[in-house]
C-alpha cells in the first residue's frame, strides 16, 4: 500500500513558515496534484514527502507508517524532476538501469526491468542513445523511465513537464494517465499549470500561501469552488469578478446591484446580508449568453436581466471567440466566450448580454463562497 497521509505538517526556515498544518489524506493507487502559484509551497511539501526536506512540525505516514526520519531511499517512492538529471556520458538504458545496478540486481533482470519501462514509454528504439542525442520529450520520458524501472509504490512529479513545448505537454500528459493506469500506483504531481492539474488529477489540492484551499475532483473545485481564490484560479480564461452590492435579502430573494445600477434577483435567502453589503460576483467567460438589444425584455429567471458592455477588444481562437468587455465606465474588462462561427463586432460596439444565474457564484468580504441553493 502507497497511502500518504499528511498531518499538521508544517515547514520553517528559520522565523519563515512556508508551509502551515498542512492535512491530507492521499488514497492508495490515487493521482494527486499539487496546485498553486509560484512561491505557495507545493514543491517544498513534496521535497518534505520524499525525504528531501525536513519536516518542521507534524507527521507524515506512509503505507500507515511513519516516514519523519525515514531515509529517502528506504520509502519507496521515486521522483521525477523539473530538470531531467540525466547522465550526459551514459546510454539511456545505462541512465534507465543505474539503479538497478547499485541495488546488485542480476544482469537478466536488470535487462527485463529497462526493456518494460521502455516499452511502455514507447523509447525502447532509443536504448542505445546517450541524452544529448535525444529531444526534450524523449529525455522526459527517460527520466520517468528511470523511475519506473525501480517498481515503486510511489511517484513523486515536481513539474515535470514544464520545459516541453505545448504539443509535448499534452502528449505527456497522455502517457502519464496510460501509464498510471496500467501501473496503479500512487502519484503526486506538482505544478502550476492549472489545465495539467484539471487533465491529469482524479484529486487536487489547491495550495496558496503555505495553505491548501480546496481539496476535490476538478469538476468540484471548478463548479463548486469553496473561495474567490480557488474560482479565479482554476478555469481559462479566469472567472469574471463583479463587485455587487446588496439591496435587499427577504422572502427567498436576493436582490444586488451590478456597478452601473442594473439588478440581479437570486432564488434564495441571504440570512447574513444586509442592505449595502458588498459582496463579489463570480461568472465564467462560458456562461455569458447574447441577448438582443432594447427589447427591454427581462429573460427568464434563469437568467439575469440584459447588460450593455463595450468591447474593447476580442480574439478569434478557431474553436471559439473570446470578447473582452467592459461595463459603461468602468475600466475592469470581463472575458466572454462565444461560438467560433459568431463574427465578433468590431472594436468599440455596445454588445447586450446576459449572464445565467445558475452558474454564478457569490463571495462575500473575506472572499468565501457564499452557501445558495442554486442548483448546477
């Protein structure tokens, strides 16, 4: 068993804490993602879970054992850096089996153990190449190799594939998910790329500023984001946020006012606002629909009232358009996803839209999600 389970764990460096009580529970055979932006410690709590770090404060258990002063190499687990760490005078199968080597394995099973792992990476017509002779995605693929090779209950991924290029990146992150498939193992991927950790991750925990967030399955933390951090940073473009303020909360009915004076009305009570509250509104670029101009007329209740917003630019992506919009004197400019065969207005025109209410989220002062009964 490969289970990981993180308690109050916290990291210092001197009066600097960069990780604090950090809670987890990562399943046997489960792939989980760390992340995060630059600098929130995700990176430092997977160093601490492969050894390579000390541990400040907490416990750290795994397969239910307690791994604090285990050496790295007796937790079997292996690791793929950022960096490829390779070693430039050795073949790929010499940097695939070196490992194997130092533990004494027989010549024969050695062998067998590199041919599978390059079989199941698709490089065995690489084996007799030395790195330099390789290109990036195929000196990646060696690394993950390398691991593999060893049969361990867990990897640990710092951002592996941040040095590739776009189409490598997805390609890689094909064969990760083939590849945890068939093996079954325990995996631990950190990045900062939030489509890697919405692609790849069955859980994500959401780290920011020594602290992690949200723990879910992508599509919880993107439809159900438990603060305006976790909503602004999963999804891309990133969510809208609108300051609100609120008239009036009684009778089922929430009723705020977007900047520019027009009124939303939600199906639900608000027990805790108040007449002049502010509060934010969160909506996805995707769940902005056209509506015709000087109609007057409301929309259903599914639906908030038409917005008139200025473009003020836009981007044609071939699957889709993407509009940015600004309400009539503000600054702030808000994304709006539209269909690719819908010709975008030119620069400057008045556009009215609407916003399905179903789909919108709302954070009060201190950023957390607002509870509703609005269903998703």
């Amino acid at each position: 068993m490969a289970e990981v389970h993180l308690q109050k764990l916290s990291k210092s460096y001197g009066g600097n804490t960069v990780l604090q009580d950090i809670n987890l529970h990562i399943r046997d055979g489960e792939f989980m993602v760390f992340v995060g932006p630059s600098g929130c410690g995700k990176s430092t709590l997977l160093r601490m879970i492969a050894g390579l770090e000390e541990i400040s404060s907490g416990e750290l258990l795994i397969g239910g054992k307690r791994a604090n002063d285990t050496p790295p190499a007796q937790r079997g687990l292996a690791m793929v850096f950022q960096s490829y760490a390779l070693y430039p005078h050795m073949t790929v199968f010499d940097n695939m089996a070196f490992a194997l080597s130092l533990s004494r394995l027989p010549k024969p099973a050695i062998r067998r153990a590199v041919e599978q792992a390059a079989a199941s990476l698709q490089i065995t017509h690489l084996l007799d190449r030395k790195p330099k002779d390789l290109s990036g995605g195929q000196r990646q693929r060696v690394a993950i190799g390398r691991a593999i090779v060893r049969q361990p209950e867990l990897f640990l991924f710092d951002e592996p594939l941040s040095n590739l290029d776009a189409s490598l990146r997805v390609q890689t992150r094909i064969e990760l998910s083939r590849l945890h498939k068939e093996l079954g193992s325990t995996m631990i991927y950190v990045t900062h790329d939030q489509v890697e950790a919405m692609t790849l991750g069955q859980r994500i925990a959401v780290f920011h500023g020594g602290r992690i967030e949200q723990v879910g399955t992508p599509m919880e933390l993107y439809h159900q984001p438990a603060n305006q951090f976790v909503a602004g940073f999963l999804g891309s473009p990133a969510m809208n946020m609108l300051a609100v303020t609120v008239l009036s909360s009684q009778e089922q009915s929430l009723r705020v006012s977007l900047p520019g004076g027009a009124e939303l009305r939600f199906p639900f009570k608000l027990p805790s606002a108040q007449p002049g509250q502010q509060l934010t509104l969160g909506v996805r670029p995707e769940h902005w629909q056209s509506a015709r101009a000087g109609t007057g007329d409301q929309g259903s209740a599914q639906c908030s009232p038409e917005i008139t917003v200025e473009l003020a630019f836009s981007e044609q992506l071939g699957d889709c358009n993407l509009l940015y919009v600004s309400l009539p004197g503000q600054g702030q400019l808000y994304a709006v996803k539209t269909a690719a065969d819908v010709l975008p207005p030119v620069r400057g025109s008045l556009i009215a839209l609407r916003f399905d209410l179903r789909h919108c989220h709302l954070f009060d002062a201190q950023g957390r999600a607002v509870p509703s009964n609005l269903p998703v």
